[in-house]
C-alpha cells in the first residue's frame, strides 16, 4: 500500500493513533509519527479544552465576584473598576478582599493543574501526595488570586498554540491535496 497522501510514493511508516499508511516524508512532517488529520483533530480537541476553561475560568471568577461585591453590596459594576484604581483606600481593600475571596474556584482548578504536572515529574506517591493535595488546596485559596491572571494567560496561550497547530494542519491538507490532483491530472 502507498502513502495516504502520495499515491505514488511508498509506504515507509504508519499513524500511530489511525493507523494510516505514511510516506518517509510524511511521517517526519509533524514529527510525531502522525498523520495531518490526527494531528489536526488532537489539536482542534486541545484548543477546545482549553477554550472552554478560560471560558469557565472568567464565566465562575466575574460571576461570584458580580455576585458578592455588585449584587450584595447593591452597588454597579463600575463602582468596582473605581474601587480597585481610585484612590480611596478602604474600599479598594473591600475590592480586593472579595476579588481573592471569587477566585477561590478557579484558584484552586489551577493549584490542581499544577500539583498534577508537580506529582507527575517527582513521581509522587503516599505521604507525599497527600501532601501536595494539602499544599494544592492551600495554594488555591491564599494565592487564587495571583495564580488566577496568570492561569489565564497560560489557557490564553495554549488557545493561540493549537489554533496554530490546526491552522498550519489545514493548509498542509490543502497543500497535499492539490498536489494529487495535478499528479493525477
Ligand atoms: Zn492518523
Ligand atoms: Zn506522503
């Protein structure tokens, strides 16, 4: 069997995740022993997830924060933007109170971000798991949020990533279909 994307050239490997016959040539294209639609799908899949949870992250942050300091405090939204970069000093500390206080969640679906990659590297087990839970949930409340922009900033970029991935997957899809049509021409 041919390659699935040259007809006239050899197989030299296959997809690891379809199975799809693959020349020399495009087997080392992505260099991941993967074919363009797999990886153009496993990126579309990524740039997904990571969409939705900036997506939740802003949604669950903006709405406890509405909730707690515009809803009860029965004042308007841009009472709040005042609050933080005027220069009236109590309220800002109200602000920014409840500003930490609406990052909570988000805060600590970061924390479980990062104590999932940290046990994952250190190969945690036992004791020391039980320790990172602990270190997780402490480090979801007290720095929620500081960790809470910076998470964004991170879902932001793996957005942008694999947008990009499955941008330049589409235009090497385009690219190998024109080649066929004029070989067969
Ligand atoms: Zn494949
Ligand atoms: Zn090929």
């Amino acid at each position: 069997m041919n390659c699935y994307y040259h007809k006239d050239k050899d197989r030299a490997a296959e997809c690891i995740n379809c199975g799809k016959p693959l020349c020399r040539a495009c087997s080392a294209y992505w260099g991941a022993n993967m074919c363009t639609d797999c990886i153009k799908k496993i990126a579309v899949k990524k740039r997904n997830i990571f969409l939705l949870r900036l997506a939740a992250v802003i949604a669950v942050t903006g709405a406890l924060f509405y909730l707690f300091y515009c809803k009860m405090g029965s004042t308007a939204p841009i009472n709040a933007l005042t609050a933080f970069f005027g220069g009236n000093e109590p309220r800002r500390k109200t602000a920014l109170f409840i500003y930490a206080l609406a990052c909570i969640p988000a805060g600590l679906r970061a924390s479980f971000t990062l104590g999932r990659w940290f046990a994952g590297i250190y190969d945690l087990t036992g004791r020391a798991v039980m320790l990172c839970f602990v270190a997780v949930i402490a480090g979801g409340i007290l720095l929620g949020a500081a960790a809470v922009p910076i998470y964004c900033i991170w879902l932001l970029y793996g957005v942008i990533k694999y947008n990009f991935t499955v941008k330049a997957a589409k235009a090497r899809l385009a690219k190998l279909k024109n080649i066929e049509r004029k070989r067969k021409k």
